[in-house]
C-alpha cells in the first residue's frame, strides 16, 4: 500500500512477461549459519588477581614519586604514616570479618562459679583435651535399691502438638529434691549398709552427669570433694545453679524474669 499514488508502479516489474526471469527472490543460506556463545569467559588463574595487582602497583609508583619529592625526615614520616594506615585497614577488615560471620559461634563472657585467690596452690591441672581421651568400662551393674516413682511419658500427645494445634502447658505440683550428696538420706542409710561395703565413691545424678561432660560444658562451675575415711563424696555448694541451666530459645541478651533465666 503506497500513500502517493505517483510512485505506486515505482518498484513494480515493467519487463513485461519475460521480466520475471531477473526477478530476484532472497532464500536464507544455512551453510554460513553460525551459534555465538554468549557465556561469560572464565579468567585463567594468572589473571584473575591481575587488576588489582596493577592498582596496588600504580599506587606503590605514585608513592615513590612522592617520597622522592621529599626530605629524609618527611619521607620516613610519610611511609610511617602510609603503614599505619595499611595496617588499620587490614585490622579493620579483619574485624568486620569476625564479626559480621554467621558460622562463627557468640562469644559470650561467664563469671567464675568460686573467685580464685592468689594465696591458693594448684595442686594439678587436667586439660579438656586429655579427659576427652579418657575411657572407662565399668563392670556388671548391681541395683541395690529403688526410691521414689517416674511418672508415664505418652509420646502419642507430643506428636499431635503443632503450631495450629497447640497445647497449654500445665503446672505441677511436686515436689522435686535437688539434695547434695552428703545430705541425701537415701546415700547416707546406703554407707551404713552391709551390702554397700564395697562402694567407696558416692554422687548424685546431677553431679555426675556434669563430670561426664565437663569436657563440653559452657558454663562455670566447680564440684567440692570430701573424704571420709575411705569414702569420697562429691557434693555441690549451697545455694548454687548447679542443675539450673538456661534454655537457649530466647533472642541474645534477652532474659525472662530477674533471676536471669531465660
């Protein structure tokens, strides 16, 4: 379709019947068809560090002119104060490092469980790393009493709970004893007793399970040994958080209640 009709025979064929032998018609030529890769080319080895190489070279030339401007005193102030900078910067991005990785576990100060004195004398010292090692295969074990009562677990209701169907918790009323060794009643009748002349070496559940872990454990705390005749017993100190660990669910820094628990 032409808008002026003047040139609307312009581009038409006037040769008549035989013009269409001259005719030319465009036919695409697959043979020179070719795929262009437009995949970013990986840099070899020798060339990947090679822009900055050249920028830290660049700045090192240009400094060198400067120096040669210069005196000998304000030379060396100069190149001081270039290093301190250089310095600071790697301090710098060392620090952002540490702080800012995720795969890095928080640090997080503890005060001592008992305040060591600098008139006391250490009598020996065990690395975590040598308890670590330690192995033990006790012998057949001897069940010499049973006390007090477990209450049943159904597993079943702790499947059913979720976020949508929750399920509230409910308070209880008994009566947990948290007892040191020496002044548990069931440990003492045990060290008067005939059958238990053979054991030497008296704790609590609570106090043994922390010197089986002592090699992971994050908190501080300390156990106090007395000896009795030819009996040890491994106590706790009074008033102490000995089985009164925190839960780790809430945020950092966050606590619930004055005690300091979370």
């Amino acid at each position: 379709m032409y808008t002026d009709r003047r040139s609307a025979n312009k581009y038409v064929n006037v040769y008549g019947l035989g013009g269409q032998t001259y005719t030319y018609h465009h036919e695409q030529d697959e043979s020179t068809f070719q795929l262009v890769d437009t995949a970013k080319m990986q840099k070899p080895l020798y060339q990947k560090g090679r822009p900055r190489f050249n920028q830290q070279k660049i700045r090192r030339d240009r400094e060198r002119r400067e120096e040669r401007r210069m005196g000998g005193k304000q030379q060396m102030a100069l190149r001081g104060q270039r290093d301190r900078e250089r310095q600071r910067k790697k301090k710098k991005k060392w620090v952002n490092f540490t702080r800012y990785d995720k795969n890095q576990p928080s640090q997080k100060t503890r005060d001592p469980s008992v305040r060591v004195h600098n008139d006391w004398e250490v009598v020996h010292e065990i690395e975590f790393s040598q308890l670590s090692k330690l192995n033990f295969m006790p012998g057949t074990p001897k069940e010499l009493c049973v006390c007090g009562s477990l209450g049943n677990y159904d597993v079943a209701k702790e499947k059913k709970i979720s976020l949508k169907s929750p399920l509230p918790l409910q308070s209880c009323d008994r009566i947990f004893h948290t007892v040191t060794t020496t002044d548990d009643p069931v440990i003492r009748r045990l060290t008067k007793s005939p059958e238990c002349s053979d054991c030497k070496v008296f704790a609590t559940d609570t106090i043994l399970t922390t010197l089986m872990t002592c090699a992971r454990s994050n908190y501080s705390w300390d156990i106090v040994v007395q000896r009795v005749e030819d009996m040890l017993f491994f106590d706790k100190r009074d008033n102490s958080q000995f089985g009164e660990l925190e839960v780790m669910c809430a945020r950092e820094g966050e606590t619930v209640g004055g005690d300091g628990f979370r």
